[in-house]
C-alpha cells in the first residue's frame, strides 16, 4: 500500500470519527429536552455500551499503528508535541485491552478517560498551531506548527490524533458494565412515581 493510500484512509477513518462524536453529543443534548428523546438516546446507549470499551480499544490500536507507521516506515520526526500525544496514546493501547477483555469499565473511566482528554487536549492545541500562522514553535529543525501533510486540504496529523482521542473520549463515557445496569435498575425501583402520594403515618 502506498503513503498516500495509508494517509487518505487515515483521513477517511477521522472524519467517520469525527461524525461519530457529532451524533453522540447531538444525542445527549435531545435526550434532555424531551422524554422520548431520553428513550430514544438510552436504547442508544443501551446497545452500544456493552461493545464501547472494545471499540476504544481497537481505536487505540489503530491510532498507535498509524503513528509508527508514519514514523518508523515513512520516516517522519515525530515534533515535541506528537511525543506528549504518544505518551498518552501509547499506553491506552495496552490498558484500554486489558481492560476491555476484564470487563473494567470503571477502572477504565476513573484511570483512562483523563490520559484521553488530556491527549485531545494536546492535539486540539496543536491543530490550531499549524493552522494559525504563528512564529515556529517547538523546534526550528522539527516544528510543531508545520502540517507533514494535508489529506483533503485540512486533515493533518494533530487532526488524525484528536479524532481518535475524542472518539475514545465518548466511547468511555457511553460505556457501561452490568454491575451498572444492576444500580440503574435499583435506583429506579426504588425511586416513587411521579403520581404516587406520601402516606401519613398512622397515630
């Protein structure tokens, strides 16, 4: 496969990421203002919950091989600010599996879900780096604020990697495990219907 066939694919991958997040944050925001969109976000979620953590981990993985793809066949540098979103990534890729195939979905979103955003958080800054024309930063020889490449005119590596953190992001925030289901369930057994009147007590 050529670079450009890799490189393009990446992109295509990203923007499907990318629409995914959209739809989900979409979904939220209707679920709070209407109870049939409630109903309709929770069947949502409900069936995708339990394959979220998996499908986090896949997206890790990927990241992970396009990054070394990029650095040790095509032979790019990775700049200061790649290695910050590398630290974050990399082990994602290791945890995010073993969580996943353990059913740690709460280890995985009290542990994981920070090294996520502040990933996203990095590759957001970068982004806007290359796109704001701005003195060179990091480096003179390798810069953070030079795009390697520009798939459809605006898809560089920063966007590839906030794709995959933001994906990974939301995929840890919908996930849930049984033991989930079961205090959700509790809770709404215990929880009195709306019309239900409080008893006096009898004297």
């Amino acid at each position: 496969m050529s670079y450009q066939v890799i490189t393009t694919g990446y992109a295509v991958l990203a923007l499907i990421a990318d629409a995914l997040v959209l739809l989900a944050l979409v979904g939220f925001l209707a679920s709070r203002r209407s109870p049939a969109m409630r109903d309709r976000w929770d069947g949502f979620r409900d069936g995708l919950a339990p394959f979220a953590l998996h499908a986090a981990w896949i997206v890790s993985v990927l990241a992970t091989l396009g990054s070394l793809y990029l650095s040790q066949i095509e032979g790019l540098v990775p700049c200061e600010f790649c290695w910050f979103q590398r630290i974050c990534m990399y082990p994602l890729t290791l945890l995010l599996g073993i969580a996943a195939f353990r059913g740690e979905v709460a280890i995985a979103k009290r542990y994981l879900l920070t090294m996520s955003i502040v990933g996203a958080a990095l590759a957001v800054y970068q982004y806007q780096l290359e796109r704001i024309p701005q003195p060179t930063v990091c480096s003179i020889t390798i810069p953070c604020n030079e795009a390697a490449f520009n798939i459809f005119g605006f898809i560089s590596i920063p966007f590839l990697s906030m794709a995959a953190f933001l994906l990974i992001t939301t995929l840890l925030l919908m996930a849930r495990s049984g033991s989930d289901d079961v205090a959700l369930d509790e809770e709404e057994e215990a929880a009195p219907e709306p019309g239900d009147a409080a008893i006096p007590a009898s004297a």
